[in-house]
C-alpha cells in the first residue's frame, strides 16, 4: 500500500502518511457513513448509483457539509490518475469530524482510498456455506461504518468452516454483514426482503435483469422458507452473484449453484465487464 494515494479532505497524500486525529467519531464513537465501488477497465462501475446512495446516507447521518456531486466525482478522477488502478475498489468514508466532546457530530472528515481488487469474472461452480445469527442491525437503511457484530462473529464464521453469516430478526432473514439475499423459492419466484436491510447497489442491478426472467417479489422470508428454497444466494460489489448451497448445515436445493444463480450471474457479470463477462 506505501505506493498508492490517499485523499482526506480534498489533500493527496501517500498512504503511509493519511492519518486521522483521535478527536474524530468514527474514532470515539464509530460514527460514520461509507460506500464503496468497483473500478474495471479504468471505468468506475455503477458510481451515479454509489453516489446516490452516499449523499443519501451522508443526509440519514445528519453529517454535513460535504463536497457536491460534481467536487466529489473531480476528487475521485484525482485519485484514480494519482493511483493508476485499473481494476480496483474505491472507497469513500464520511466520519462525524473532531468532536470537541466525543459525542457531537461536527464537520465531517472526508476520507477516499483505492486499493487493488482481482475480481471473480465466472460464477461460482462451487457456491459457499453460511450460518445465521439473530441480529438486526441499526439504522439498516443506511451504509454506516458500524461492523460490529460482523466482526465480533469471524471467530464463530471460521470455527463453523463458514464463508458468511445470515442476520435474521424473529426468524425472518434480513442480510449479510456486506451482501444481501435473494431466493428462488418452490413456487419460482425469486424473492428477497425488501425491509431492514441495506438496498445493495448489485441488489438493484440484479432485480433489473430479473424482470421478465422470473416473478420477483420484495417481501419477509422466514428462515424455514429459506432451507425449503431450491436455491440462494448473496450479492454485493465484490462477490457479484455468489451462490449459498449450504445454511447452518443444512443443503439448499440440491446442494449445487442453480440455474437462475447462473443465469442472472452471467448477465451481471456481461454488465460489469462488457465483452469480458
């Protein structure tokens, strides 16, 4: 990382040197918002979406001011010409600023990093197995930098040779710490919840090239509904569409990647890549 380039505050600086006080309360209380995006080809993917989302969360965290769309897209041309990364993720992170208290949000600090991605450009064939845990996190609708509980549960992920776990609040599952969930059900309907969980920009991707594929519904998923699935699966930037073949033990389907997984995978990956998907 010593050779690439960090912005904080609109200042480029290497990354050895980027540093934040500890008076900030992403610091001192874990107060902030971030998103984060994919760059192919030198081309940020789906950024107007990113951006969106962004100002959105930034608006929802009551953190302002900050630089308007046009500032911040300069910005982040900067640093892709500082950095030269053609496939990479870029991440912007907005924190509740030197808080004179330790408690006020204050005028937030800027942060954006780049670091380089090798990014999956063929679905799985093997898909991954997941645990669930009963939680639900705050403020969902919102990209805030609070991984708790993600965090906290790596050992129980790793000692449960596990790739991710599922949230689920009352027996209706939610999400995964970076990714959310859809089904394709018994009756053919790919579902996923539409409530308590962050709208995940490849989310919306997917459920667009789904129309006319299969009936689509947002709406609660019970856990019991989930193991009787014929098949799942998570999306998020980085893993695109990634197949869970096993939950809490337990096959899903036959225990394989499914076809709609596929189907919709390839089409997501054509739209990320162009000719290379």
């Amino acid at each position: 990382m010593d050779s690439l380039f960090v912005l904080i505050n609109n200042d480029l600086l290497a990354w050895e040197d980027a540093r934040l006080h500890i008076a900030d309360l992403s610091f001192q209380r874990g107060y902030g918002i971030f998103d984060f995006f994919k760059v192919v080809n030198g081309r940020p993917v789906f950024l107007e979406d990113h951006l969106d989302r962004f100002f959105y969360s930034a608006e929802a965290m009551r953190l302002s001011p900050i630089p308007d769309r046009s500032s911040l897209i300069a910005q982040l041309d900067r640093l892709m010409a500082a950095n030269q990364l053609p496939e990479s993720g870029i991440r912007l992170t907005l924190t509740g600023g030197f808080s004179p208290d330790g408690y006020i949000p204050v005028t937030p600090n800027l942060v954006i990093t780049q670091q380089p991605l090798q990014l999956a450009r063929e679905v799985s064939s093997t898909g991954i197995v997941v645990i669930t845990h009963a939680h639900q996190r705050q403020l969902p609708h919102i990209k805030s930098i609070d991984y708790l509980m993600a965090v906290w549960l790596q050992p129980l992920v790793k000692s449960s040779s596990a790739q991710d776990v599922l949230y689920h609040n009352h027996g209706f599952i939610t999400e995964c710490p970076r990714s959310n969930v859809f089904i394709v059900n018994q009756a053919g309907e790919l579902v996923t919840p539409g409530k308590h969980v962050l709208h995940g920009i490849t989310r919306k991707k997917v459920l667009g090239l789904a129309q006319g594929m299969l009936p689509i519904v947002e709406r609660e998923i019970h856990l019991e509904e989930l193991m009787q699935a014929k098949e799942a699966f998570i999306t998020s930037t980085t893993k695109h569409i990634l197949p869970v073949c096993s939950v809490d033990g337990m096959a899903i389907g036959n225990g394989q990647p499914g076809p709609v997984a596929q189907a919709l995978g390839n089409a997501l990956l054509k739209l990320v890549f162009g000719t290379e998907g």
